[in-house]
C-alpha cells in the first residue's frame, strides 16, 4: 500500500501515518497503527496494519476503505491473525 521510498524518509513516514490514522477514525477508534519500515522490521513492508478495538469497527474500515487510492495505490485491505500482530510477524496470510 505504500512506496518504500515513503519509508524511508521521516517525514514522508509521519505524513502517511497521521493520513491512515485520519481515515481509519472515520470508521471507529484506532487503537494502534504499525507501518513497518526497512530496518525496523523484516516483515510486512509496504503494507498499513490497523487495529481497532472490535471486530465491528475492523469490519466497517475494510468495507470503507477497499478500493480508495491512496498514495497512487489501490488499498486492499484483509484481517491479519491477531496473534502474529501481537508477535510482530507482519508476513502471515
């Protein structure tokens, strides 16, 4: 969902997260957002990981957010596992 190169550059980086942060509260509270950066993780790179306190609130930001540009991308958006997101594994399905 998002360039590496956007990752790399800290501003470009905060830019991105207060955007995703931004929209995903239209759909109900975000608890945490992890957008794992070259070097900082070895997993996962190039996605957004949201997490809301329900599965109802998760629910409505998938529906509402699938299909957006965002960042000159297409947002796809799934339900990753939640025990690989408290592992930090960000690859999973």
């Amino acid at each position: 969902m998002v360039k590496i190169t956007d990752l790399e550059n800290d501003e470009d980086y905060e830019e991105i997260h207060d955007d995703v942060v931004e929209e995903c509260k239209k759909y109900g509270r975000v608890i945490s957002i992890i957008i794992p950066r070259p070097g900082e993780h070895t997993s996962g790179i190039g996605k957004i990981f949201v997490e809301f306190p329900t599965v109802e609130e998760a629910t409505r930001a998938k529906t509402g957010l699938e299909g957006m540009e965002f960042n000159e991308k297409r947002v796809e958006c799934g339900f990753h596992p939640e025990e690989l997101f408290f592992q930090g594994n960000f690859v999973g399905e």
